[in-house]
C-alpha cells in the first residue's frame, strides 16, 4: 500500500484537552508556529466524555491528556478509529494509562513535559498513522463488503442453473450479459434479481448458436 504522506499541517484546527501543566502552553506555541489553528478546552466531568461528533465540528486532530480520565469513548470499534487523529500527552508512563490513551484511539504520543523539538515528529507520525489506519479499515470494510455481495452471485448463478437447465459458467456468462445491458455491477445485478426487481434477459449462451443456425 503506498500513499503521499502528509507534511504540512498548516490550516488544521488543533484542539487541546489538558490540564494546562506540563509545558501545554509550549505545544500551543509550536503548533501555532507550524500552521495550525489552536484551541483549548476544558476537560470533560468526571464520568463523561466529549461528544465525537462534537469533536469532529471543532477539529482537525486532537490532543488529549492521559493523566485525565478518558476524554473519549474507550468503544471506537475494532479499528479504534475516531472521526479525527487523537495524539496523546503521556506525564506518567503507566501501562493503564497508555491503554487508555490506545482505547481513545491515540496513534502517537508527546511526553509532558512537553519539549518543542519533539512536537512535529509526534504531529506527522500521529497523523500519518491515523490516516493509514483508517485507510486500511475502508479496504477492510469494502472486502467484507464483497464477500457478502458474493454470496447473491452464488445464489443467483444456482437459481439459473435449476431455472434454465445450464451448467455453472453458462449461468455465469447470462448474468454477465445480462447486467451488461442493465449497467449494473454483476453483484447489484444478482441482489436485484433475488429481490425480484430484476428478470433475466438473457438467453442461454448455448441457445444463442441454434437460433441463428436456423435463420
């Protein structure tokens, strides 16, 4: 899989949500001096998170702090994919917290204090990565996607061969044809047909040669 890796950050809207200790005030610099457009908000109360939807509105990328409760919700899903790149600020090096962090969905992480000469290689890799990642869940949604589609084909290409007494490729070559004429994908073709939405047109390839034999 290769892609352009982003690099320039400028224009993106950074949120912050952190305790304001732990050289928080020198990331805000630095990420202004880069481009970025930043903000700050307050930590959620205790017992809640912030609204994803909420968070994609505001930003492009945020910052959270893993010495405060989880500022996210920990069930993102199998690919742990929020709506924008999370970049955890680590104080202590816990395990658990590090976990939480990973639960929110962080893809890199910038240890408080925070140092400036660090800040843009956690940006590009927390970034970059969340864009890979997500990158890869679209692949691996649309090949279960096509698995499940796959199924109709299988059916439909059985019905045929019961309907018109024809073996599996001739089955194959009337469904082919026949969404062809519709300019429908094979697989929209055979959930509309199981569906009843669709009626073969197609003829047997096979019946195709006598016909015109006999003219």
């Amino acid at each position: 899989m290769s892609r352009n890796l982003l690099q320039n950050f400028r224009g993106a809207r950074a949120l912050i949500v952190a305790s304001g200790e732990g050289g928080i005030d020198t990331l805000e610099s630095v990420l202004g001096k880069l481009g970025l457009v930043v903000a700050r908000a307050d930590a959620p109360e205790a017992g809640r998170q912030l609204d994803l939807a909420s968070v994609e509105e505001r930003a492009d990328l945020l910052f959270i702090d893993g010495d405060l409760d989880s500022v996210l919700p920990c069930d993102l899903g199998a690919a742990r994919t929020p709506p924008v790149p999370v970049i955890g600020l680590v104080g202590i090096e816990a395990p658990g917290r590090l976990k939480a962090l990973m639960n929110q969905g962080a893809t890199a992480f910038l240890r408080k204090p925070v140092y400036a000469g660090a800040v843009y290689t956690t940006l590009f890799l927390g970034v970059n990565q969340y864009l890979l990642r997500k990158e890869m869940a679209s692949e691996l949604n649309a090949q279960q996607d096509r698995r499940r589609r796959r199924k109709a084909v299988i059916k439909t290409i059985l019905l045929l061969m019961e309907e018109h007494q024809v073996d599996d490729d001739e089955a194959y070559v009337m469904l082919r044809r026949d969404s062809m004429r519709r300019r429908q994908s094979l697989e929209d073709y055979c959930e509309d047909y199981i569906s009843g939405r669709s009626k073969l047109t197609a003829s047997s390839p096979e019946a195709e040669p006598r016909t015109a034999a006999r003219r």
